[in-house]
C-alpha cells in the first residue's frame, strides 16, 4: 500500500505550524456535507488538506480465489530464534583431538529487548566509599570559596548574586508536579514504614570442649525431666508407706534402670549395628539378593553352593552345633543351639538367636546343661522349646528379652533320665494347652503341657527292644528300653509319627497305640541321627545313619526305596520346602551333598566341602529365601546360597504348557513323588 501525498507544499506548512505551536482553527458545521476531495490552488497554500490514500497493487502479487483467501492458516509461535541454526555446530576439542557438537546452550533463543546499566551501589562497596569522599571534599571546598567570596563582597544581594553564580542546592520547580507548580507547597519526606531502628541485641562469641560425660550429664538430665513429667501420668503400683514418698527417680535407681538400658536405646543401638554390619559386608549383601551362578545355563544336572555369611560368637568357639531352627514367622530369624557330642566333656550350653541382617546374636540365653534340641512354636513363633543333655526341657519367651524360661521341668514335676535329642510343638487346635513332645535316650517319649505354674508331664510311650532275628528263643531276648534319638510326626495324620533308635530300627507308631509299635522298618545298622517326613507326600519319609547311608522310605512297606552311599557318618538330612524330590544331607567330612531325584536318582547334583577341619552336624533349609545353613562341631553356622539348578521346583504342566496355579502346588508336587515311585522296584536287602 502506498501513501501519495498531493502536495508536499501543503504538508510542509502543516509541519511549521504545529512547530510553532500555531492553533488551527476547526470549520463547524451543523448538517454534514459530503466533502469532495479537489486539488489545491496557489490561493490555498495556507489550509491543511489529508493526504489522498492511492492502493497500488504490486506486479509480483499473486492471484487468488475466494476460498484461498477465506481459509485460515494455523501458525504456531515459538520463542525459538530462526537465526539459531538447528542442525548444530561443530568445533574441534583440542583435548580429544576430534571435531564435536557443540550442545544448545540457555542464551541462544533469547532476545534482549531493553538493557539499562543502573546507577545504585552498595553501601559497603570501594566505588560508593570513593563517591561519598569526593562529594564531601568537594562539598567543602565550596563551603570555603563561598566563605571567602563573601567576605570579599560583604553585602546580601551580592551573596545571593555568588550564589546563583555558583549554583544554588535548591531544587527547582516541577512544573509537572501540581504542588510545585500551582499550591506552591512544601512536599513533607515519606515515612519510612520498614523496622524501627532499635539498639542491636548483644552478641557475644563462646566456644567449650564437650566430652563424653558432660554428654551423658545432659542426657540423663532430660531423662529425669521426662520421668517427672511422665509420672503423674502413668500409673504406679502399689506401694508401702514407707516408699509412698520416694521419688520415682530414686525407685527407677533401685530397680537398676538408666538412660542407657531402656528399650528405646536399645531398639536404636540394634538399628546403627545393623546398619554398620550391612555398609561393611554390602558385598555378601548384593550376592544374597542378586547373585545367580551364571554357568547352570550351561551344565544340567550339576549345580554350586555360594558361601554368604558365617555366624559365631567368642562364647561358643568350643562348643558344637546340635540343632538349627528357621523362625515360622520371621524368614530371617533362626535359633542355634550349643552343647557337646561328647559326654566326657560337658559343660553350659547356650541358645543364640541370629538374623541375616547381622552376625552377631540378637538374643542370647545360657542353661546350666548342654542345649541338644530346641524347636519353634509354629503358631507362636516367640515361644522356643529347649531339651537339654541332662533330661531337663525348658521353654523360653524371646520377645520379653528375659534370659530365664518361663517354664522348666523339674524332678518334682517330671524329667527325663537321659538326654533329650529332639523336642517338637503340637499344632494349637489339637490341644486346649499349649504342648509339646519330647524324646530322649531313656526310651521314652513324652509330652509337655504348659500349665498356669507349671510343666505337666506325661508319658506317651515307651520305646521297646525289637530283636531283629525272629527264631531267636525267647529266653535270649534282651529286656528294657531302646534309646530314641529322633523322631518326627506326619502333616497329614497329625497322629502318626517315627521314631529313629540308637539300634538303627525305625518305628512306627501312634498316640492311639502307646503300647505297640505299628511298624518297624530295618534298613540300617548304626544309630539313626534323623528321620523326616516327605512336606508334600504324607507316605514318604526319609533317614539318615551313622552307617553313612541315607535312606529314602514308603511307610507301606519295610524296607526301604532308595539308599544313597555318602562315604561318611550322616549327622543331618532335611527335605527341600520347596520340591518333593530335593534333599539335602551333611556329613562329618564337612561336606554338603545336595540330591535332585527329579534329576538324577543315583548322585548329588551338588557335593561341596563348607568347613575346614571340622564336622558338619545339621543342615535346615529356608522357608522362603534359597538359603541353606549348615553348623559345625567348631560354633560356627554358615549360610549358603543355592543355584538355579538346586532349587527347581519341578511344576506340571497342561497340555497347553502352562504351568499349574500355585493352589495345586501341592497336589504338583505330590505327584512329581508318585512318579518317582512308580518307577523303583522295592526289593528286600540282604543282611
């Protein structure tokens, strides 16, 4: 669009009077007239007329339709700058001796519109300190020309006249201001609304050396503040007349308490030990909970134990490991008991509760005898169950944090003979109290009921002398008790259970029948360290020997279905809980043997040595993490890791090859057992 103005004269003169600030007067007219634009005569040069407005239409416009113009045309408007290239820019990195991109840096796409360099300073600034002593020096120096010029002078108007030669400090008028230029009024100075100016609060620099008692001085302090505070809330007991006036403080003093053995310290204390222990093995820690051995991908039928953590005490170095039991709750929490094989050299035993979050004991108790056996309440996991070398059982509250049991066996209440070599809770809905079942080498078993006061004893059945030659008269057959060392009671038939016998016999038998054996199974020649009942296959059961044998059973029949040959006495075996067809057996050369008959029905699919010159003496499995712990005859207890190829669980399958739901886990795994008996042929052994 172009502007063509029809005469230049005409504007010019416009511009000279607004220039000259000339008031051009405006025509009034009552009725609008139409007004037609014509050109100017030389008469008129003195009158404003408006520019003509003239459309010239380009030659490179381009032509377009009413739809092209009637449609709309989206643009999206970015802050992004156009000039920026987006491509990036490349520049050589003397240090890598290469060209890289350069990366966007913040400024790129910004434009700075207005910029203005401020004039403030800071009070305490070099350049605002320089600026006040000039303008203070040349305020004086003014002074002192204005001085000496008004005694040369000496009268006012010429003092006034010096002034205003000089420059008078007065402000000059605003005439954009309405005071100054019309009221003619003085302007008061703002109030200042900020803070008041108050005289500074004293400050003083102190500094003092703490030391661990005045630490200790100022926490016992607040402990004291808190109980006085605490005790017109809390209720006390009853108390004397005497002790009525006492201070609370005083009696808290009398019962042994202090700020440094309250629970809350020691629930903190146990928190900081856990976390040193886990920063100093974050190794053992990682392996625990991301470790698989890579190499089972490439070797079937074999697999390896991964040593995690050794667990021990300075207390019980020169003691021996005689039972191992995993918490039913708590995963990581299991119990360790202390005592002595040998009867020569007896001595205290000792009950250590560990966790895998440390390797020290979280709780610690100490018996008079050596501890042989001890076992978990599964509805009730504080309560543990102790039977001692010397007949005695004891069971022991391990939330309250007391060292001594609440209930223990006496001679008055009932005790065995001999020692107790297994202990083992009865599930709470088969009995109004809480019981359990005991077995010793004095030929019987037992059962405990937990009383109000007391242990109640009550003898379930005396183990009877089996002669195994059967034409044998009955003049030659010995008399008394076989001495139990084992037994275990079936899932399933809650009241059947085997004994395992210093003989080598397996007996079965039932709480109905106490006063006969309801089946003897023979297969082994030493004593029978331990049998256990299949978890998921209520017939089978599986024992270990001092004969170096472990044997595999079917309580339908005598004798037994698999025997595996370890070189060495067995001291522990226990059922995987996680398949039916895997074991795990240690051996008094220190060795662990791992068994898969899923895999292989004639070997280990893993054989590994975890203890140097020493007895492993029992093996448990974990409930829910693949942990196996292994204790020693030295009071050490070594946790290890299991393979991928250790703890297959061996699912079935649909026909689409989908696994079975985890309901019918059980059911899976039951008959993953009734194939494997499918295919053994029981044979009687020749003696």
């Amino acid at each position: 669009m172009v502007l063509d103005r029809s005469s230049k004269k005409g504007h010019k003169n416009t511009r000279n009077n607004v220039a000259n600030n000339v008031a051009i007067p405006k025509r009034k007219s009552k009725k609008k007239k139409e007004v037609s634009i014509q050109p100017l005569k030389e008469d008129d040069t003195e009158v404003y007329q408006e520019p003509v407005k003239r459309i010239v239409k380009p030659d490179n416009q381009l032509v377009l339709t009413d739809a092209k113009l009637q449609e709309e045309v989206t643009r999206v408007l970015t802050g992004d700058d156009p000039n920026v290239p987006s491509n990036g820019i490349s520049k050589f990195n003397f240090k890598d001796q290469c060209f890289k991109l350069d990366p966007p840096g913040q400024s790129d796409h910004m434009a700075i519109h207005f910029s203005m360099e401020g004039t403030s300073l800071y009070i305490d600034s070099p350049d605002y300190i320089a600026q006040k002593e000039w303008q203070e020096k040349k305020s004086e120096e003014d002074a002192v020309e204005r001085k000496s010029r008004q005694q040369e002078v000496g009268t006012d108007e010429d003092c006034a006249k010096l002034n205003s030669a000089l420059g008078s400090t007065e402000v000059a008028k605003n005439q954009f201001n309405f005071s100054d230029r019309a009221a003619q009024t003085f302007n008061n100075a703002l109030r200042c609304c900020g803070v008041m100016k108050t005289e500074p609060p004293p400050v003083a620099q102190y500094s003092e050396t703490v030391s661990q008692y005045q630490i200790y001085d100022s926490y016992v302090k607040d402990y004291e503040i808190s109980l006085l505070g605490d005790y017109n809330d809390r209720k006390k007991k009853i108390l004397n007349f005497d002790d009525s006036t006492c201070n609370p403080l005083e009696q808290d003093a009398k019962i042994g308490k202090d700020a440094l053995h309250t629970k809350n310290m020691e629930r903190s204390l146990k928190v900081l030990e856990r976390l040193a222990n886990q920063n100093a093995q974050d190794d053992v820690f990682q392996d625990f909970k991301y470790w698989e051995d890579a190499s089972d991908q490439y070797r079937e039928g074999e697999g390896s134990l991964l040593p995690l953590w050794r667990f021990s005490t300075e207390r019980t170095k020169r003691k021996q490991v005689t039972a191992i039991c995993w918490n039913p709750r708590y995963s990581d929490l299991f119990a360790v008991a202390y005592g002595s094989y040998d009867f020569m050299r007896q001595g205290s035993g000792m009950v250590c509760c560990f966790t895998l979050k440390n390797t020290y004991p979280e709780y610690l108790f100490a018996t008079e005898s050596g501890v042989m056996s001890l076992d978990f309440h599964p509805q009730h996991p504080s309560l543990l169950a102790v039977g001692c070398y010397d007949g005695s059982v004891m069971v022991y509250n391990v939330s309250n944090g007391s060292v001594k049991p609440i209930y223990s066996s006496s001679v008055k209440t009932g005790k065995h003979k001999d020692t107790v070599w297994q202990v083992h809770w009865q599930s709470e809905s088969m009995g109004k109290e809480l019981n359990f079942y005991s077995i010793s080498s004095d030929g019987c078993v037992a059962n405990w009921s937990m009383s109000k006061n007391e242990l109640k004893m009550e003898l379930v059945m005396q183990l009877k002398l089996v002669n195994r030659i059967k034409d044998e008269p009955e003049e030659f057959n010995l008399g008394g008790l076989a001495s139990g060392c084992c037994f275990d009671f079936n899932q399933s038939l809650v009241h059947l259970f085997i004994v395992g016998t210093e003989e080598g016999n397996i007996h079965q038998c039932s709480l109905a029948y106490s006063g006969q054996y309801l089946e003897t199974y023979e297969g082994h020649h030493m004593t029978v360290y331990t049998v256990k009942w299949n978890p998921f296959h209520d017939r089978v059961f599986i024992s270990c020997s001092a004969d170096w044998t472990v044997k595999i059973w079917d309580r339908n029949f005598k004798y037994p279905l698999m025997s595996f040959d370890l070189d060495n006495a067995v001291g522990d075996v226990c059922w995987s809980p996680y398949s039916s067809t895997v074991f795990s057996a240690v051996t008094s050369d220190g060795k662990v043997h791992v068994f898969d008959l899923a895999e292989n029905k004639h070997e280990p699919l893993c054989q590994q040595k975890v203890a140097k010159r020493a007895k492993s003496t029992n093996v448990c499995f974990n409930h829910q993490d693949p942990i196996l712990i292994v204790g020693d005859d030295r009071g050490g207890v070594n946790s290890l890791k299991l393979s991928p190829n250790l703890r297959k669980a061996h699912l079935l399958t649909d026909n689409t090859g989908k696994l079975i739901p985890d309901t019918e886990t059980r059911v899976a795994q039951r008959n993953n057992m009734e194939k494997l008996l499918e295919t053994i042929d029981v044979k009687r052994p020749a003696f």
